[in-house]
C-alpha cells in the first residue's frame, strides 16, 4: 500500500480517531523510558534487543494502555520524507519507533549514542522463547490464512510455551474505516497481551496505530516476520543480519517486491535524513 493511500485514509479518519479513547493513549509518556534520536523527523528509541524484548513483555504484562510498537527502517523515513500524513502517523502520540535498519542506526550514531538495531523478527522470536517464563497469549493479524497456518505450525514447534489466542488475515483491500473495524473487531474477540501485526509498510503502521487506541496491550509492527518464522520467506543468516547488508539478501530474494523500496528508497532515506540533520538536532531525552 503506497503512502499516497495512507494520506488519503488518514484525511477521511483521522479526525475522529485521534481523540477516540484519549485514556488508552499513554504512549506519549512510554517515550521517557528511552533516551530518543530524531532521524529524518522520526524519533527512534535507543535500546538493545534486551532491553526493548523486557520493555514489551512489561508492558503486555502490566496491561497500562495501548502503544504501537514499530520495528522502522530507511523505507519508512523514506516515506515519511515524501508524505506529511505518514510522518504525522509516525511521531502521534501512542507510539514508539525503534530502529530496525543498519542506515537509521548510522545516523543515530553521529551524536555518540548508544544506538543499537533492534530488529522485527528478533524481538518477535524472542518474546516468542520467553514464552517458557512469562505465558504471554500473542494474536497474529496479517499474512494470507495459508501462511498464518504454516506460522503456527513452527511456533508449535520451536516455541511450544507460546499461546496463540487468535488469528486474523485482513482481506487484501486498501484501508478504509470498514477495515480498520474489521480488525479491531477480531482482535476484541479474545483476551490476548500481545497483539503482532504483519501487513507490511506502510500500511501495518495505520492498522496498529488505530487498534493500539482500542486495547491496553502491546501493538507491535512486525513487517515480515511472520514469514520468517513460517519458512515462506528464506530469513538472512545471522551473519548477514548483522553485517548491515540484509537489504541486499532480501533485495535478492525478492528482487521484484523490494526493488523500489531498497534502490529508490535508500536514496530517498539519505536525502530526507541529511537535509534533516543539516537543519535541526538529533537528539532528545525522551518526549
């Protein structure tokens, strides 16, 4: 789903939605758990994999209001970058954004933070292992029913302590009020402590924001991690991951799909986040 759609739903409902259920919108003071670094306009929170995997869990387990939790990379300051309603999206209050990019971590990085990648489908894995210790119920949303089979076939597998408390495949349709309801609705049909969302930027970004505004649990934005985790999309060995060039694994694996977003977008990413930092700082203790 392109930006240009994400500006057109959030004219039609943002209105209404950003002052509905204004007590579960606590994320605003989440942020001073974290030490913030604005790249491209965007606040990133700085943190390792631990740290942000024990924030969640604590967060799921004291159940104190709605956040959604993104997972953003140079694609989303990107497009941020070329859509004032997608930024606005990203910096609203009940939110937190955390760096999942080795290009947003560099710029973090120019004011001698301590800035770390905190990846998707890492946390993803290990809140699904700390399963064992903390019996947390997780509700999938997104991906086709086949693939949403095949995911928890493998949870089943390789995280057995994991409850799965729903599954929800959105049809493959533009976001409208009717969906956003759809998805809200299904979510509410269970008791759950986290909700993970796999739609895909930016249109993952939308659809958690307006469910974290109508729960008091966790909404994270996990972009392809469900099909990591099912096997229907070969994941980059930890060495890639880590080596800062797992764009160009997935650009190679998915040469068609990601090929605007990896070549163009990069570009787009550099531009957007030098023209910011020229202008303005990176840094802010919390928000």
């Amino acid at each position: 789903m392109g930006s240009r759609c994400v500006s057109r739903v959030l004219g039609e409902v943002e209105d209404q939605s950003l002052n509905a259920n204004p007590e579960r919108q606590s994320g605003s003071h989440d942020r001073s758990d974290f030490d913030l670094v604005n790249v491209g306009g965007i606040p990133f929170a700085v943190a390792d994999l631990q740290q942000t995997v024990r924030w969640i869990v604590d967060r799921a387990l004291s159940r104190r209001g709605g956040i959604n939790v993104r997972f953003a990379n140079a694609w989303n300051v990107a497009l941020a970058g070329e859509d004032s309603a997608y930024k606005r999206l990203l910096v609203q209050p009940g939110c937190l954004n955390f760096p999942d990019g080795t290009p947003v971590v560099w710029f973090m990085r120019a004011t001698q933070r301590a800035a770390r990648r905190v990846r998707g489908p890492s946390v993803f894995r290990e809140i699904l292992k700390d399963s064992s210790r903390e019996p947390l119920r997780h509700f999938l949303l997104g991906g086709s029913p086949r693939m949403l089979e095949a995911l928890q076939h493998r949870m089943a597998v390789e995280y057995p302590a994991a409850r799965v408390s729903g599954i929800f495949s959105p049809p493959f349709a533009p976001i409208d009020e009717a969906y956003i309801k759809a998805c809200i609705e299904e979510v509410g049909r269970v008791e759950s402590d986290i909700i993970w969302v796999g739609l895909g930027t930016p249109k993952q970004d939308f659809v958690g924001t307006e469910i974290a505004k109508s729960v008091n649990i966790p909404v994270l934005n996990v972009g392809a991690a469900f099909d990591f985790v099912a096997q229907t999309i070969p994941e980059a060995p930890r060495l890639v991951q880590n080596s800062g060039f797992e764009w160009l694994y997935r650009l190679l694996a998915e040469p068609r799909r990601l090929g605007r977003r990896y070549l163009y977008g990069n570009i787009r990413f550099l531009i957007v986040s030098v023209g910011y930092l020229l202008q303005r700082p990176l840094w802010s203790k919390g928000e």
